[in-house]
C-alpha cells in the first residue's frame, strides 16, 4: 500500500499534527511504502519571510526524525525539492472548474480570518492534489479538516482519467476517528492559526502556561461534569492509559473531577510522552547539514518516482511532440 501525506512548515507543529496525522505516519513505517514530505510550497501561500519558512522547513524535518520517522524506511522529502510537482499542478488546473475551488472550506476561512488571498492561496487544493497523484498515492492519511483537499484530488484524477485515459490511482482519505479534530486550548480546532495550540516540543515553564490555559468551566469541584463536552478531559484521554482514563472519566460524572490536578496530571504525561523525542531534536537542531543531506537523498528519491507518473501524463495530454 502506498500512503503519502505532508506538513506545512509555517509554525510549531503541535499536538493536533501530532494525533492527526503524524502519528499514523510514523506508525505505517514498517509494513507500507511511505512517502512523507515537507510542502514548503504550500507554506508560502502564508509565510512570506525566507527566515522563517528556511528555518520553519529544517524545523519540521527535525520534528519528524525526533518523532521516530526513519528516512530509510520511507521517502521523506521537501516539497519544492521536487519541481515536477509544479507541472502537474499546471495540468490538473487545466481540468479543474473555478466552482471547485470556490466551494472550498478551507479557502473560504482563510479569507474571513484575513489572510490576503492571493491566486496560490485559491489554488491550494490542485497543488495538494498534483502532490498526492504524482505519487500514485492509495491512502491519505489526514485531520478530518483536509477531507475536502482529499474530495478535490480524487476529483480531478477522476477527472483526468474520464478525459485522457486511465492514469492516476485515486486515493483515499485516512482518518481516525478518535483523534480526527483534537481540540485546542480554547476548545476550537487546535490550529497554529488560531493560537490555541500545545506545541509538542514546548518545555518547562512557557508548556506549564499552556497547560494551565485550557479553558473550563466553572462547575465546582464535586458537581458532576460532561467529559466528552471538555477539552480538557479530550485532551488528556490522548495521553492517559486507558485505566485512568476511565477512572478520571467517572471523576467527571459523579463529582470530584479537579481541573487543576487534571491539568497537571497532564502536563506530567506530555513531558513523559515527549520527553525522549524533545532532547532528539535538540541534537537533530545541532547540526543542520545532516538533516539538509537526509532531505536532499530524500529529493532524489522522491524525483525518481515521481518521472514515470509525469512522463505518462505528458503523454496522455499531448505534450510530447
Ligand atoms: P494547522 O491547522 O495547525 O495549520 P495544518 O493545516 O498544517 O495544521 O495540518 C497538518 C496536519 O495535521 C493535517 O493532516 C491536519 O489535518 C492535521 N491537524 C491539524 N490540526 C489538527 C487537529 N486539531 N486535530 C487533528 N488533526 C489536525
Ligand atoms: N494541506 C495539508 C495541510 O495543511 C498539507 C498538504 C499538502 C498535504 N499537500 C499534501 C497533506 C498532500 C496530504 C497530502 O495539512
């Protein structure tokens, strides 16, 4: 089974990426062909500072590898290492109606948070498509926040097969059901856009803050309590065994659940959780022509899978002459 999935460089990576989708990554590892990457074309749709997307890019590499992503086991990558991607682009914009792109959630909410839209920014989900397609990717595993990029590339491979002839497989979406949205500190969808988030390598006091800022209610202490209606509570049960978390899941409905034990019940199980993975990256951060020499054999993998599927395309649409 072929699976593929991306991250955006454009800030910390948190627990959200984490559950939704990295995690699953890393654990298709062993038994898939896996294509991990890094879209630093996609970032730019935001991210106008070189500092910062150069930085960011290095950044999420680290966090990856940290994480426990072996780059021999996979092909793990950065996006614009890979120019292919950008014909492919062109193309598949050539098959894709402007409503398609007008229905687009994620489109529309960038815009109503201001961010400035610009023709990249429209144009997101056929990038995010030429992505998948080039690779002939099965699976895609995602947040239930991507589900419409995923509808808009099965789409437009769709699309190109009906007009061209048979040539892209058509991938599925992956989404976990338990982790598909995990919510932020203020109980929305933890986004590094909405500045809610718990970065996974926050450490000692800034975490604390962070930890201690998910917002409650003011129920009192032996009141009962909904679990599943508090962020706190879904957060903690991605970190607790199973065991606590039923016994804290009865705190909370029968009286006695403590907010601020909880939360710093939690705060000991993500330093626990992370704890190895943070000092890796800190040695992966020291030395940043390594992780550049893993990326770079990563890009020449990846640009040699990507040849076949482009070549037939040039074919199929009359580009070779
Ligand atoms: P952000 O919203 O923080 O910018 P991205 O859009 O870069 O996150 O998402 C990267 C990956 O992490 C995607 O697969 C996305 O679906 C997943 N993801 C992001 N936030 C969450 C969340 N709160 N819960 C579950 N998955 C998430
Ligand atoms: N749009 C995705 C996100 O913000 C990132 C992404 C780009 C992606 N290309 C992809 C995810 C291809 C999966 C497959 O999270």
């Amino acid at each position: 089974m072929k699976i593929l999935s991306g991250i955006q460089p454009s800030g910390q990576l948190h627990i959200g990426n984490y559950f939704g989708m990295m995690k699953s990554m890393i654990s298709h590892m062993e038994n898939s062909e896996l294509y991990v990457f890094i879209v630093d074309l996609h970032a730019m749709t935001s991210v106008h500072d070189r500092e910062r997307l150069s930085k960011g890019t290095l950044e999420a590499a680290a966090d990856f590898l940290a994480l426990g992503l072996d780059p021999e086991k996979c092909t793990f990558w950065v996006q614009s290492d890979v120019p292919e991607v950008c014909e492919l682009s062109w193309v598949l914009s050539t098959l894709t109606p402007m409503g398609l792109l007008e229905r687009c959630h994620s489109y529309k909410d960038k815009v109503a948070k201001g961010i400035a839209s610009n023709h990249a920014l429209f144009a997101y989900p056929v990038l995010m498509a030429a992505d998948i397609l080039l690779y002939q990717a099965e699976q895609v595993p995602v947040g239930r926040d991507q589900k419409q990029h995923l509808e808009v590339a099965r789409d437009l491979a769709q699309k190109f097969n009906n007009e061209y002839g048979e040539t892209f497989v058509i991938p599925e979406p992956a989404i976990s059901q338990e982790t598909a949205v995990v919510p932020g500190l203020d109980g929305q969808k933890m986004s590094k856009s909405y500045g809610n988030t718990i970065p996974i390598f926050l450490e000692g006091k800034p975490l604390k803050k962070r930890v201690m800022a998910i917002e409650t209610d003011a129920t009192p202490v032996e009141e009962p309590k909904d679990p599943e209606k508090c962020n706190l509570f879904n957060i903690f049960k991605l970190f607790a065994t199973p065991e606590r978390v039923r016994e804290v899941h009865s705190l909370y409905v029968n009286g006695g659940a403590a907010y601020g034990y909880i939360k710093l019940e939690l705060l000991d199980l993500l330093n626990d959780f992370f704890g190895q993975a943070r000092q890796k990256k800190k040695e992966y951060m020291t030395d940043p022509q390594m992780l550049r020499e893993i990326l770079a054999r990563g890009g020449v993998k990846a640009r040699e899978k990507a040849a076949p599927t482009l070549d037939l395309v040039r074919d199929r649409v009359g580009l070779k002459y």
